[in-house]
C-alpha cells in the first residue's frame, strides 16, 4: 500500500472489498442527526487551482471568518469525517487530482476511514488538504471512472452514496455524465453535489444534471450551496425550521432524503412536514394525522415542544439563537383550524352555580351597614354570576 503508510495506517486503511463484499451490509448507524440510508459515502474534493480564489467562509457558531475557497472546504470537510466516524458511517475520501495522473496513491491522494469511533483518524484526511495538494483542472470524468470501477464489486444491497464537492465545471461535460451514468447503472447511488463557489452558471449546470439522471437509476440528488445562500432560500418558503449549520454540514456528508431538495423551491405540505418532523424525531410517537382532532393537536403540539427544547438552540445566518422548529406555526400547518371538528372546537366549561338570594341578602346587609355608618360607597349586584361591585355614592 502505500506510500510512506505506517503500519498502524494500514491496519486502520482495511479496505472497502473486506467491508462490502457480496453479501456483506453494514451494521446499523448511531448517533445520527438525520436517519440517512446509505452505507457507504465515497467523496471526490475538488483540488484544482481555482480553489486558491478567495470568497470562502468559515462558520464557527454566530462568527464568520474570510477564506479561500480551499480553507473552507479543509474545514467542511473535518467536520463531515468526524461526522461520519462518530456515526458509524464508512467513507473513501479522494482528491479530484492525483499528483500522477490517474494514480490514487494511499494516504497521498485518497484515504479510507471506517466509521469505528476512532476519532483520531481524522488526521489522515488533513493531510488530502496540505498546500502542494492544488493543481490543474477539474477531470471528473476520470475520478468517476475510477470509483467505478473500485465499487464494482460491491453488493446490490448496498446503498453507496457519492459526493462531489467543487467549484466548477467539469472539463468534460459529455464523459462525465456518460461516466456518472455508468455508475448508476453498475451500483445503487444517490448523488450529492457540494458547489463552493455563487456562480449561477455552475449551479444552473448540475441542476440540469440532476434532471437529465433522473431517467437512470439514481436514488436521488441533492444540490447544494453554500450555507447562507441554501439558509436564506429555505427561509422564504419554510421559515418554520432553523436551517443550522449542523443541518447544512449532514446534508452535506450525504443524505439521502429527496425532502432537503424541496425545502428551497415551495413550502412543505402538511403530510411532508409531519414526516418530515417524524425523521427529525425519530423516537417521538406522535399522533397520526389521517383523522384530524383536537385531542391529537394538543397532543401532537406537546410532544413537539418537548422534542425541540430537549434539543436546544442553535444560530440561524442572522446570528440568531433559534429552535430547530417552530413549534406554533408547525401545528397550524399540519392541524388548520378549519380542517379540525367544529364540535370540538368550542367548548367551554358549564358556569358556576351562584345562591342568587344569599347574594342578595349580602348585598342588603353591607348597604345598611353603610347607611348606618354614613359612609359614602354602596355596593351593588351585578354581573353575570354575581360579582359585587363598590360604587361611590352621589
């Protein structure tokens, strides 16, 4: 293997043929922040000399700090391994450029992580991201023709997921689409495309794609931008979620829920959001909303609160602390007032019983008092259950 690899690198480098041979699935993922299907993550990292641009920005809670689109993609993509480690979520980690061409050398130029819980092997994928690692252009075709044939043996049964994370075209338009095609074709693949950089153009491009595969067999497709701009356009149209950080970085390692991909383009409808809800809080058993009530309302509204404040706050792109929902405006949404029961919607409690002629002696007794002392309040009866008002008399 490779390269100047130790020992203990190849024994952590096993190898995805021993993980995913025929046959072979990977055992259930933990500590998700969003049930994800896939079992297996392959990432291409775009390291042509247009990352050295500026424009990049790194996110660190409620503070942003200016950096070249390759700083920030370093960052990202340490936050997406350990992600991925802690989870349990295998990964194959390549730079788009190999310093030979079309040689991926072990721990030069890819790297293997295995979702172990072994923290430490995040080490190995800073060192994708060294300086001398930036060179030529975008060649995607040849990087997808090698995970192609590198996931050739993988079973049927296994989900992979392939991200793409870049600032450009490809050079190749035509082999790369023809390469992407054959993938999907050879493996079940749901594709995520990461676009570091705002040009409309580039982004305009791989939605086209996105549209030209849905005719092969990929799973889904997801395309993103950066967090601010993908934060503001989910907020015009589902201003109910706090889009973080958090949930930008997960989509980003590769989700595969179509549901993200809709969230910037209309608001959800109610039975999307319950489900979508449903994915957030998975362990919740809320109310089924197939026969609308207000029992289930309260219900459902109760569990909701709990679940959201358990999770806690986190920064909105306004540096905002935020819920990750809303609860109110999720409630309105799913139940609307004008779907629920009429009967049930205004009851009130029968009114308290009131010994009219007790009350009335009462207030006899409390005005003689009061003319016997001179005094110069009365207090009358009145009221729809008798409430005792002082007056001042004239």
């Amino acid at each position: 293997m490779a390269d100047g690899g130790s020992e203990e690198e190849e024994e952590v480098c096993k190898g995805i043929r021993d993980l995913f041979g025929p046959h072979k699935i990977q055992s259930p993922k933990h500590n998700e922040m969003l049930p994800d299907s896939s079992h297996f993550t392959v990432y291409v990292i775009d390291n042509s000399k247009s990352m050295k641009k500026g424009g990049g920005k790194i996110w660190k809670g409620d503070n942003v700090e200016e950096a070249t689109r390759w700083e920030e993609l370093k960052y990202n993509t340490e936050k997406i391994a350990l992600y991925n480690i802690k989870r349990g979520q295998h990964a194959l980690y390549y730079i788009l450029r190999p310093k030979k061409k079309h040689v991926w050398i072990e721990y030069r130029d890819k790297v293997f992580i295995p979702g172990d819980g072994n923290v430490e092997n995040i080490k190995l994928v800073a060192r994708l991201f060294e300086d001398h690692q930036i060179r030529g252009n975008t060649p995607l075709t040849e990087v997808t023709q090698h995970i192609t044939n590198e996931c050739r043996f993988l079973s049927k049964d296994v989900l992979v997921c392939y991200v793409i994370l870049t600032d450009g075209y490809p050079n190749n338009s035509e082999t790369f689409e023809a390469a992407l095609h054959d993938f999907l074709t050879q493996n079940r693949v749901f594709l995520t495309i990461v676009l570091c950089c705002d040009d409309p153009d580039v982004i305009s491009y791989y939605n086209k794609v996105d549209e030209e595969m849905e005719e092969s067999n990929l799973l889904g497709c997801d395309i993103i931008d950066d967090w601010e701009a993908e934060s503001r356009e989910v907020a015009e149209f589902n201003p109910w979620l706090c889009y973080s950080q958090d949930i930008h970085m997960v989509r980003s390692a590769g989700l595969t829920l179509n549901c993200f991909d809709e969230l910037d383009e209309e608001p959800l409808p109610p039975q999307d959001l319950h489900r979508f809800i449903k994915k957030f809080f998975p362990d919740v058993k809320f109310p089924s909303i197939e026969m609308l009530s207000w029992p289930k309302r309260k219900k459902y509204q109760k569990l909701l609160k709990k679940a959201v404040e358990k999770r806690g706050k986190s920064f909105d792109v306004d540096h905002q602390e935020r819920y990750l929902l809303d609860v109110n405006y999720c409630i309105k949404r799913i139940f609307p007032k004008k779907m629920l029961p009429k009967q049930e919607r205004y009851v009130l409690p029968p009114p308290p019983t009131i010994d009219k002629p007790k009350m009335h002696k009462s207030v006899r007794v409390v005005n003689n008092a009061c003319k016997n002392r001179h005094h110069y309040h009365a207090v009358n009866y009145s009221g729809l259950y008798g409430r005792l008002q002082t007056t001042k008399r004239r």
